[in-house]
C-alpha cells in the first residue's frame, strides 16, 4: 500500500452528529524505534509488546457544522478538564491528517480523554493517546463509509496513528506488533503497523511488565529531538543496520522460545538505544544512577536464580522489567523485596501483555 490509498474517495453517508469512543494501550518496543525520516517514517524496522493496563481512554463527541469552518473547531478535556496546552499537538496531528480525513473541519468535536495512569508519571501517553484519538476518528469515516473493511480500519488507525506519533503505531492491535520494512517480515511497512505475522512460543504468550518508576519527572529530551539526533549521528548507519539484524533474531526466537537469547537482544536494544543519545551531539544521559541499580540488581538476580528476568528502557530513567508468566511470582517478589526502593516514592505499575485497543460502548 501507498500513501494516496488512504485518501477517502467522496463519502455516500452523512452524519450530523454522534459520539464515539476507545481505549488504547501503550506498547513496550523490544527493537528500538529511535531515528525517522520526513512523514513520520522510521528509519529502521521496530518492534514492541502491546501493554495491558497503561491506557488511554478517549471519546469524541461530533457535530457536523453549518458550513465548513476556516481553522479546527474543537474542545480538549483531559481528566474533566478544559486542558489548552495539549491543543497545539492535536492542531498539528489534525494538519498532518486532514488529506486522509478531509471532515475535519466539517465538525466541531469534543475530545475527552483519560490515562490509567498518572500523568507525571514519567510514562509515554503519545502512543496510547494518539492511537485513541485516531481510533475515534476512522471510526467516524466508518460512519461516512460504512463500506470500509475491518482490516483496511485497522491499516488506516495505524497510518494515522504514526502521523501523530511513530510509536503510537503499534498500539492498535496485540499483542506483538511490528512496523517499519523489513526484508524477512512479510507485509511489513514502514507506513503502519502489522500484528507479528509467524509463529509465537508460548514463552512469550503472557510476558509480565513491571514498571518501574524512576524518575517521574518532564521528559528531558522530546521524542522529536531525541530522533533527530540520529540525523548526522557518527554511528547511524551501522545502529539501523543492528535493528534488521536484531529483528531477524527475534523472529528465530520467537519461534524457538530461547528465552536467554531473547534477554540479549531486548538488553542490548535498550541500552544501544541510551547509547545513541549518548554519542549524538547535544549528548544526553537519560539514565538516573537508581536506573543503574536496577540493572545491576536484575543482573545479579539472573546469575545466582537462573531467572529469565530482562529489562528493557524507553528515552528516560524508568526501567521495564520484563518476565515470563511462570516466573511470575519469584519475579515480582525479588522486584518487590529489592527493586522498588529505587522508585520515585516507592512506585511501580504492574503491566502485562496486552490483545490492543477497544471500542467502548456509548450509551445513547
Ligand atoms: C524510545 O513514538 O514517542 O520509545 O514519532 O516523535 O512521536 P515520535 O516518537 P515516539 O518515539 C518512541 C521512541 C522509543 C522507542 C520505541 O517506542 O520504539
């Protein structure tokens, strides 16, 4: 599929207003996405477990205008309230759009919209929030074209999904998603993306995340800034490159279930990531020294239980351990007897693997 596929040809229904309304997880990336060219399209191919209980929930209600209004009409509610200072992403998210959805400034909408989890939590919202609002949205074009085929929804809340933010991509469906082109990934692309199409050990069926909070404090570094880093950055080529290889790896471990194999990927992701903001200029070190400890306890834990404990890092200092469902209580007793210390007050969020994002009932 291209670009121009997802410009709606003129739509055969008219609706005058309605609400809708989904809830969409985050996802923790195992290969990195860290690099993007023009449109919001990755410069290597990523992939990522789906969460569970780290969600967005957002509803939109619309009302068709008079006439088409000059700028974007709409309101923003976040948690119940009026919240401004997210409006200027979603006026850009709506720009980047409007060629795919050219309705939008036929309504005026009321967004509202919800975290499971708190919002200074140091925790990304952009997948989970974007994906939300792009779910709304097509599920509005449905409306318009009620002709529109499940999996052709689907493409389309990820092709939009991305334009608002990359990693917002491979939130809508479960609960392994892969996006960007790879050669040995069949259907891959680097314009949505796609369930992990070939077999899954059941090692991996029920993976646990805990996260850790370490720093809930602002971002340091935005997503945009930290991908442009890897423009002009002395080890670009070579690091995209390593996501191909680490991909065609996993795929290999997927299938067999080699759990140790997998830790030296997903580790090695994580902290080649660190390592590229690290050695791009402006340089940055997003890690806290009780990151550090973290990983370290995690390590020693490994090598005197043989547990199959990993862990992996977004761009900050909060660390996702991650751990098989037959672990799961020897894990969680070690994250608790030992790990939670190094959390900003003590706190964590338990997260699991996730089936993707929902549509929630509307009553009237
Ligand atoms: C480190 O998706 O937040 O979490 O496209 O600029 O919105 P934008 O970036 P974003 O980047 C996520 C980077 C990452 C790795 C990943 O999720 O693959």
């Amino acid at each position: 599929m291209i670009e121009k596929d997802f410009i709606p040809s003129a739509y055969n229904h008219t609706i005058t207003e309605g609400k809708v309304s989904y809830k969409s997880p985050s996802n923790i990336a195992l290969v990195k996405y860290w690099g993007k060219k023009e449109n919001q399209l990755p410069q290597n191919p990523s992939i990522s477990f789906t969460l569970d209980a780290c969600a967005t929930t957002t509803k939109i209600s619309f009302k068709r205008l008079n006439k088409p209004s000059e700028e974007y009409s709409f309101d923003l509610l976040f948690e119940g309230n009026s919240k401004e200072d997210f409006k200027p992403k979603i006026k850009i998210f709506f720009t980047r759009i409007e060629v795919y959805l050219p309705f939008l400034k036929e309504y005026h909408f009321t967004i509202e919209t919800s975290n499971s989890f708190p919002h200074s939590s140091g925790i990304a919202s952009s997948a989970s929030g974007m994906s939300a609002l792009a779910l709304c949205l097509v599920a509005l074009e449905k409306q318009l074209n009620p002709e529109m085929s499940d999996d052709f929804f689907t493409k389309k809340v990820s092709f939009l999904a991305r334009l608002g933010s990359g990693s917002a991509c491979r939130s809508i469906e479960g609960d392994i998603v892969q996006w960007g082109n790879h050669e040995n990934t069949e259907g891959s692309s680097d314009l949505f993306g796609i369930k992990y199409p070939y077999k899954v050990h059941d090692n991996f069926k029920r993976f646990h995340d805990t996260i850790l909070l370490v720093d809930k404090g602002q971002k340091q570094v935005s997503s945009t800034v930290g991908h442009n880093l890897m423009h002009n950055h002395p080890f670009a080529t070579q690091r995209f490159k390593q996501a191909h290889e680490n991909l065609d790896k996993l795929i290999a471990v997927f299938e067999s279930g080699d759990l140790k194999e997998f830790i030296a990927i997903v580790e090695s992701e994580a902290l080649t990531l660190h390592a590229m903001m690290m050695t791009s200029m402006p340089n940055f070190i997003l890690m806290k020294p009780n990151t550090l400890e973290i990983i370290n306890k995690i390590w020693e834990f490994r090598e005197k239980s043989n547990s199959n404990v990993c862990f992996t890092l977004d761009a900050g200092a909060n660390v996702h351990v991650l751990y098989p469902e037959n672990e799961k209580d020897v894990v969680f007793q070690f994250i608790k007897d030992e790990l939670i210390g190094y959390c900003e007050n003590q706190q964590y969020i338990c997260d699991r693997i996730g089936f993707g994002a929902k549509q929630l009932k509307m009553n009237a």
